[in-house]
C-alpha cells in the first residue's frame, strides 16, 4: 500500500517556462506520489485544449497528457 495525495496548495506557481516545452505553465495540481512531490502544470496559451504536464519536484517534466495528476503518475511509473 501506498500514500497518494493531490491537493490545491496556496503557493502558486505561474508562467513558468518548462525545458522542452514551448510558452509559459501555470501549476493546477500537486500530488506526493510514494514520497515524490509533483506538478501538474497546464498551458497559459491553451489551456485544457493542450496535454498538461507532470513535473518532478525540481520541475523537470516527466509526462503528459489530458488526464488528473495521479492518473498521469500512475500510467508513467507503470511503464
């Protein structure tokens, strides 16, 4: 077994410029995910209509996609 959790921390986190990624992210989600801290951030151009990306604690992303955080983690550490 194993701690998941999500929330919608205070601290924001806006246009942040992600290696690899074109434009600027806004964080809209953060999980610890087996005693990682990551972020979802999510396109300031975009929005939804773009894939939101995962990032490590030290914001390097690891993923993406359209679905929730712990989905995203889920399906990448599966791999």
């Amino acid at each position: 077994m194993y701690l998941i959790t999500s929330t919608k921390e205070k601290k924001e986190m806006k246009q942040i410029k992600l290696e690899g990624y074109k434009g600027t992210y806004t964080k809209i989600d953060e999980a610890w995910y087996y005693g990682f801290k990551y972020y979802l951030f999510e396109s300031d151009v975009y929005g939804d209509e773009a894939e939101a990306v995962v990032t490590n604690q030290d914001l390097e992303p690891i993923t993406s996609g359209y679905d929730d955080i712990v989905t995203l983690l889920d399906d990448y550490f599966e791999r």
